[in-house]
C-alpha cells in the first residue's frame, strides 16, 4: 500500500503573506473566544440560590451546554482561509499524516500475516505429525490383536495338546493296567470247565449257558459304574458262574442290591 501513497515533500512552505492572514483570522477568532468566554463569567457571577447551590450550578451548565450545542448546529463549516497556498501546505500535511498511520497499519497487518502464516504452517506439522501418530497407533493396535489372537490360539492349541497327550498316557495305563489285570486273572481264575472234582460237580450244575471269565465280569460292573454312575447295578444272569459271583461279594469288590439280589454292582473306590 506504500508504494500507492504519492510522496509528499517538505517543500511546501508558505508565503509570507499567506502566514500573516492565517495569523490575523487566528488573531481574531482569539478575541471572539475571549468576548464569549467574559459573557459566560458575567452570566456565571450571578448569586445563586442557597437551597441547592449544586443543583443550580448543574441546571445553568445544561443550559450553557444546551445553547452551545444549538449554536454549533446551526453553524455551518467554515474554511479556515481562503489562500490556496496555505490550503495546499495543510492538505499537505494531513496527507502526510495520513500516509505515515496507513504505513503503520500496513506494517502492523503483514507482520501480523507474517506470524499468522507461521502459525498455519506449524499447526499443518501438527496436524500431519498427529495423523501419523494415528496411524502408528492404529497399526499397532492391529499388531495388537492378532499377537492376542495367534496367542490365544497357540495356547487353546497346546492346552489341547497337552489334554490329549494326558488322555493318551491314561489310556495307555488304563489299557496295561486292563492288561496286567487280564493276564492275572487268566492265569488264577480261568474260564470255569464242565469238568472237575467230584465234589464240584455234585454241588453245581452244569450250565446252561457260555460262562464268561472272572475278568469280563470285572469290565461289565467296571463299565456301568463309569458310563451311568447313577444306577451302576448289572443283573445277574446265567453266563455270571456262581462261584466268583461269590468270590467278589465276599471281600468286597462288588455289592448286592439291597431289594434285589439278583443286581449287583461294582464298589466305589474312587470315590
């Protein structure tokens, strides 16, 4: 805006003649304040009433106020002279002053641009520098939850390995176990022949039916107890040879039915 500003130069000096009538309208304007200014004392040198002196002074300064203002509204705008030179060397000056507050605002308004540009840049890094730490974090917390998931994963996968190698060992304990049981009672109570002693034939007849060895009746009360807990009982039927029904009942491996003899079932020791 300064470059549009024309330069004003102090080669505008006044005449001798055009400061003497600038000096005499001064002069008089002067005198004509004076007279005004006598008038107003005379008219302010009144007595005033001793109920409310301050009342009175404020009502005569309205009055003095309100008389000035109607003069100066009827007043029209008066040119200081009428000599182009001394018209010209105040427009001058005013120019002049005008010129020097419009630099001032202009250098007030670019620094001011100057600081608001730099604020904008550094809140564009900011917000930029924010967005990326979004995104790390963003990124990371994916990271995040498929580290969880693989994690939970891997662990459901090894608890289960784990459970399956251990079902496995007992498996195969229960399996030698059944084993080591099979071929104790195979060797000391075999399958039950039609033939023997004369003392047994007299005392048991011979059956009816197929026996089954003293291990199979074992696995069947052992079944039942583990597969339906709440009614472990087995009938007794005819393949069950009396004697190792008798055998188990007698040092208690198996127990009878309290209203049915013909039900037995498997003692608890796991429990």
């Amino acid at each position: 805006m300064a470059e549009y500003l024309p330069e004003i130069t102090n080669d505008s000096v006044c005449p001798v003649d055009a400061k003497e009538e600038l000096l005499n309208e001064c002069e008089s304007i002067w005198q004509k304040m004076e007279e005004c200014q006598s008038k107003l004392k005379v008219q302010g040198g009144k007595t005033l009433p001793k109920l409310d002196t301050t009342l009175s002074l404020l009502i005569t300064r309205v009055k003095a106020l309100q008389a000035e203002y109607n003069q100066w509204q009827k007043r029209t705008p008066e040119i200081i002279s009428n000599n182009p030179d001394v018209l010209l060397a105040l427009g001058k000056e005013e120019l002049q002053k005008t010129k020097n507050d419009l630099e001032m605002v202009l250098a007030t308004v670019q620094s001011k641009n100057e600081q608001l540009e730099e604020d904008l840049k550094r809140f564009q890094r900011e917000q930029q520098w924010q967005e990326e730490q979004e995104q790390v974090v963003a990124a990371l917390s994916r990271i995040e939850e498929e580290m969880k998931t693989q994690t939970e994963q891997l662990s459901r996968k090894r608890a289960l390995q784990q459970l399956q190698n251990k079902m496995s060992k007992v498996k195969s304990y229960k399996e030698g176990l059944s084993n080591a049981l099979g071929e104790f009672l195979g060797e000391h109570f075999p399958i039950p022949e039609n033939g023997g002693s004369t003392k047994k034939k007299k005392s048991f007849e011979k059956p009816a039916v197929e026996l089954i060895t003293l291990h199979e009746i074992l696995e069947i009360l052992i079944h039942k107890l583990m597969n339906t807990p709440h009614d472990p009982y087995v009938t007794i039927n005819d393949s069950f040879w009396p004697p190792y029904i008798e055998l188990l009942l007698r040092y208690g491996i198996a127990l009878r039915h309290p209203e049915d003899p013909n039900r037995m079932r498997l003692e608890a020791f796991h429990m």
